[in-house]
C-alpha cells in the first residue's frame, strides 16, 4: 500500500470534510443529510468512484463549494486493486 499526502485548497474560512466510502449511493445520501441536518446550508460535495473510470460524481447547492469540491479531487483519486 502507497500512502500520499495531498493538499487540499479551500478558504480558510470554509468547512471541509474528508470521508472514504466504498456505496455508489453516498452522494445522494450525503447530500440529503446535510439538508435535512441544518436548514439552508449551501454546500458541495464530490465522491470518487474506486473503481473502472474512477468518475467523480457531485452535488451541492453552491456553487462556488461545488467548484472547490470538483477541484479537490483529482489529487486524491482513489481506488481498489
């Protein structure tokens, strides 16, 4: 196993969670947490597929932490062997 440190790039006034999960759902999931945790929260999320094509999927209502969320990840692609 190969562990790599990478950065992330986000305001420092910005909240930021990193999480690993292996269900295809999550983003659904994630996203419909956080609206229902705390009544007009903007934000956004992405989720890395682990395997094929690692796709990034996405969702969020603000646009500019959508743009942070997609930009993040292509340094920290993950996937399973």
């Amino acid at each position: 196993m190969e562990l790599t440190v990478v950065p992330i790039v986000k305001p420092d006034t910005a909240n930021f969670i990193f999480d690993q999960s292996h269900f295809i759902k999550t983003v659904e999931d994630l996203h419909e947490a956080q609206v229902g945790a705390v009544p007009g929260i903007r934000f956004g999320l992405a989720f890395c597929e682990a395997s094929g094509k690692r796709l990034v999927r996405w969702s969020g209502n603000d646009e500019a932490a959508l743009t942070l969320a997609r930009n993040n990840w292509p340094s920290a692609t993950s996937g399973t062997t």
